[in-house]
C-alpha cells in the first residue's frame, strides 16, 4: 500500500466517544493531560497493577539503543522510556505538547541529562535525518494525524533508523469481556478517586476501544512509508509493540517477527531483531506462527 492510499485516520475527529474537529481534539487532548500530569505514574500502575512498567522495559529492549545514538521520545511525558533509553547511553530529546508532564519528568532523577521539546508528532521540529531511533509509548492514539505524525516520524529518522510504538491493542477474544469490564468500569472509578479526574481517564479508556487492531495499524504504519513492519503482543494482547525502519532497502522483512503483507499473515524465522532482544518480562506474548 503506498503512502497516497493510506488508511483513514480512526481517531482524528473523534474524542473519546465524541465526533469533534480536528482543532477541539487537540484542544481537548492537552487538556486532558494538563489535569492529569500530577497523578500520571501514580494512575498508570493503578490501572495496569503495575504491568505497563514491564511493557516499557521490553519495548527498551526491543529499541536496543547503543552508547552515543540519537533517540527521540515522542509523547514522551514523565519519561519512563526516555530515562530508561538515556541509561543505556542514548542520547534522548523528549518531544511532547503537555509542558506539564514533561515538568514532571524533569525533576526525576536523570531528567536533567535529557532534552526536552515541547512539540507535537504532527510537526516536529527536527531537521530530516536527525534519529537513529524514535519510540512512543501509550502516545500515538492521542494524536489528531496520525498519518501526518507518521510521515514525520518517518522524516526526522535516519536511513536504516528504527521506530518502535508501545500501545493498547485488541486482546484475544477469550480475555476481552473480562479486560473490557475492568476497562469501562474500574479504571474511570479509579482516576475519580485517585485524581478526581474521571473524565480524563473515561476519555483515555474510550480512546483505546477506537484504536485500530494489531493488523490495521500495521497496514496504517507501512502506507506511511516504513518497512519491515511487525509487532509483539504483550499479555495476550493487551498492548503491542509495533516496529518498522526508515529501510535502506525495501521490502524487508517484519523485524518483530509478524508481517502483514498484502493483508496475509506471515512469520519468518530469520525475522528476529538485528540489534540484540531482551528478555520478555512475565506477560509478553511471543509470536506465534500464522497460516498464509
């Protein structure tokens, strides 16, 4: 699929349940995470008991930065992946619109060490080139564009430059009711007693229900323009990690070990990670093999 036949945007002019423009989403989203920021981390290990922590940590492995490689964090926040990039000798450039969750990630312990660039996904402002490496964790499904974010995303990598998204996904249909229920019911509850801020956190729970399946963003991912398109499940699909490259060639294969290609689903063994794995923590799901 080429990049004038991308996939339409499932999120751009809704919020949550809401159809809006493209202007009141944007407007919506920062406030969203302004009210948010101070309880942020607090939440998030509340409503993943804690497993988002071991999600961020296999996509890092995943990254697989090297000592003195440029990464760039986007919805970067708090600075969970960034902080974590910058220990294995990256050196890390945050991009996020929220200047208050990124005024949180600055007083943690390294935040100093990193930059931090209050920018959208949409309009970086970054030279081409400028990455070896781009990540986003639990970011994407807020953008407005996700096919401009995408391009962008593709412009500011190196040739040959990874790019790794960490997000919510569709689960396996045996876990949905149960995880579906917790989502719908307990998280917004949470986020009322914890920040007063329920709102936010149905908004947030909605957002993940419109995101597109592992496969369709797989297909949005490569009309951008990437190769070597895969992803992992993470506890049984829960969550995912997509990853592509800005490819010095094209037509790689899928390099997380899933490839969609032509809408057929295949695996290969030779489609490991060229740069070195980390171990799956409890909950990672590894890729099974599917029929063509």
């Amino acid at each position: 699929m080429s990049a004038g036949n991308a996939p339409r945007d499932p999120l751009g002019r809704t919020f949550g349940r809401h159809a809006v423009s493209p202007e009141e989403r944007r407007a919506r989203v920062r406030a969203t995470f302004r009210a948010v920021a101070p309880r942020y981390d607090l939440m998030n290990d509340l409503m993943s008991l804690g497993i988002h922590r071991l999600w961020k940590r296999r996509l890092v492995g995943l990254a697989a930065a090297r000592p003195g490689e440029r990464a760039l964090d986007l919805a970067g926040g708090t600075g969970d992946v960034a902080l974590a990039l910058a220990r294995a000798g990256a050196r890390v450039t945050v991009a996020d619109p929220s200047a208050e969750m990124m005024a949180v990630g600055r007083t943690r312990p390294g935040g100093a060490a990193i930059e931090w660039v209050e920018a959208e996904a949409e309009a970086l402002p970054f030279a081409d080139a400028s990455f070896d490496l781009v990540t986003v964790a639990f970011g994407i499904r807020n953008v407005t564009a996700m096919d401009t974010a995408l391009t962008e995303i593709r412009r500011v990598l190196r040739p040959d430059g990874r790019f790794l998204c960490l997000e919510f996904s569709t689960p396996r249909r045996w876990l949905a009711p149960g995880y579906g229920l917790w989502s719908r019911t307990a998280i917004p509850l949470l986020g009322a007693l914890v920040s007063g801020k329920i709102e936010a956190y149905r908004y947030l729970i909605e957002s993940i229900g419109r995101f597109p399946d592992q496969s369709r963003f797989a297909e949005i991912v490569r009309a951008a323009g990437f190769d070597a398109v895969g992803w992992r499940d993470l506890s049984f699909g829960i969550a995912a990690i997509h990853g592509a490259r800005r490819a010095l060639r094209r037509h790689e294969e899928g390099w997380l070990g899933r490839q969609d290609s032509n809408l057929r689903m295949a695996e290969s063994k030779s489609a490991a990670l060229p740069l070195g794995d980390a171990p799956a923590p409890t909950g990672a799901t590894p890729s099974r093999r599917a029929t063509p």
